[in-house]
C-alpha cells in the first residue's frame, strides 16, 4: 500500500477511503502517528 495514498486519507481524503479498501488495506490500519484511518478519532490521555 502507497504510504502517499495513507497520507492523504489521513489529510482528509475520506473519498479514497474506497479506494484504499480495493486495494486491500485492512479496515484496522493507522497512519503515522497511530490514528485509525477509518475512526479519524485521536483519543489522548489527561
């Protein structure tokens, strides 16, 4: 998977969500920083 393609789902690109799912990317799948892609929810500790 194009680490480009999860980068800007990430940003935003909620449409290539989709596609990213086609190309086999699992439903749990986090970007860099840990977030899950599909959630878009960073839950931090206080």
């Amino acid at each position: 998977m194009s680490d480009a393609l999860i980068q800007r789902i990430a940003d935003g690109r909620t449409d290539l969500v989709f596609v990213a799912l086609a190309r086999g990317l699992p439903a749990t799948a986090v970007d860099d920083q840990g977030v899950s892609l599909f959630n878009g929810a960073r839950t931090t500790a206080t």
